[in-house]
C-alpha cells in the first residue's frame, strides 16, 4: 500500500498527483543548471533525477529506509548521489550547496523554523533555496501526515525570518485538474465526516495514516475509473507554476534567497 506521505509516480491512480509535482520539479530546474543541488525529503528519487539532468551534482537526502532502497534500486545517474538520513541530523556543513530542494516537506514539521535555519545556513550566500507545500486554501486537509499547512500568507511569515527575500509562485491546475481535486476534496471530507466521534485523533497515529492511505487510495482509483489514460505524463499539461492569484494554487512555492537578486 503506498504511503500517502511519497508519492508512487509510476502508480496509474497517483497519475494527476505525480503530474503535479512534475510541475514543481520542471520549475525547480530552471534554478539548478551547473550547480550543486541538495534535496531534503526526495522520496523514491523522481525528482532528484530530474534535476540532475541540469545539476552539476545532487544530493538526495529521505528517513525513509524503504524510499532510498528503492530509489537505489534503478540505475542511478553518476551525478546523483541518494542518502538515508534524517533532515535534522544533518549538519550545514555537510550539505553546503547552491540550491536546496525542500518539496512536500515543512508540513510534516510540528515546528519548521529548525529545519529553515538548517536551509539557510546550507544554502551558500548566492544561493536558493525552494520550498514547496500543500495550499491550506485548497487541501484536503486533514492528513496524519502533517502537522501544519499553510496559506500563502502564513507562508511567508514563517520564511521571511531566515531569508529575507521570498517570492512565492503556485501550482496551478487547468479545469480539469482543479475538478478532479475539487472532487477529491468533496469525497474525502464527506468520508470523514462519517467518524462523528472523531476516533481518529484519538487512535494510534499509525493506525490514522495507514487508514487515510487505504481511503487515499480508494479515492484516487474511484476518480479515475473509466479513463482510458491516466498516466502522469497525460496530465501534466494540465499543471502549471505561476505567480499570480495564490488563492487559486494547488501548492505553493517559496523562491528564498539570502539577498535582493536584482
């Protein structure tokens, strides 16, 4: 079953999700030629192979044992390095770069701001630093997994104390994409709104997350039924970044830097 937390890309109903992380991973490559890259949380490596085709050297950093063994297990570009490590336990020193990669990661913080002061201490004085997360405006909500999300605003009240300069940009989803998350999002909270006692916060947490994956995938497949494509690669023209009308955005994404790049 897969985690709700990593995204399987290569799964048919994860199809419109992983399409949407292409989206944020395209952006992040116009940032990342010729340089040295760290990723904090990459999952099964999608992304970090992404990014190397215009870094220099990427560093893919996830805790997740099971994550890393399968990112491993494919070939594995020669400027691509994955590592088994947990984000806090890392030292600036060790992952000193050019750009770092922070996707789908501040929400599963109870408190970011030690991971942020880790990303700007790493992140080299010319340097970015992108951070993506779900819009609290449009998600699901309610995900075991996270403990915060974040409106654009509140975004960039928690950024701007560790780097001053912070512009956010969305994902951005054409009608058919936003119809499929409104529908997702309709389903999902009409299924929670069977738990009346709310058993949910009060169960092990473990036993909440592996519930939601069950519902989260049931949900995906139940969407989906009856198209005839639904790869990820059929659903990425309809996701997009732009900077713009952030109420509207699927995910947010924070482009930090130490100083004006003007």
């Amino acid at each position: 079953m897969p985690s709700g937390e990593r995204t399987p890309y290569g799964s048919r109903s994860w199809a419109p999700t992983a399409a949407q992380h292409r989206a944020a991973y395209r952006f992040a490559s116009a940032y990342v030629h010729g340089r040295r890259v760290v990723e904090i949380g990459c999952g099964f490596g999608f992304g970090a192979r992404m990014l190397s085709e215009e870094a220099v050297q990427v560093l893919a950093v996830d805790n997740s044992q099971e994550a890393i063994a399968a990112a491993s297990k494919e070939p594995v570009p020669a400027n691509v390095e994955f590592r088994l490590s947990n984000a806090i336990g890392l030292s600036a020193d060790e992952i000193r770069c050019d750009v770092l990669v922070a996707f789908q990661v501040i929400e599963h913080f109870p408190a970011a701001d030690g991971f942020l002061e880790l990303a700007r201490d790493a992140t080299r004085p010319d340097g970015v630093c992108l951070v993506s997360t779900p819009n609290a405006l449009l998600s699901v909500g309610d995900n075991p997994y996270h403990f915060r999300e974040y409106t654009p605003s509140e975004l960039q009240r928690l950024l701007v104390p560790h780097f001053p300069y912070v512009e956010l940009f969305g994902v951005c989803g054409s009608q058919r994409a936003l119809t499929y998350h409104g529908h997702r999002r309709r389903l999902v909270r009409s299924i929670l709104a069977v738990d009346v006692f709310g058993l949910r916060r009060v169960l092990p947490k473990k036993a909440t997350q592996r519930a939601a994956d069950y519902m989260g995938a049931a949900v995906k497949r139940f969407l989906l039924r009856g198209q005839s494509s639904s790869r990820s690669d059929d659903w990425d023209r309809e996701y997009g970044v732009e900077q713009g009308d952030l109420e509207r955005a699927l995910d947010l994404i924070a482009v930090c830097r130490h100083g004006d790049p003007h």
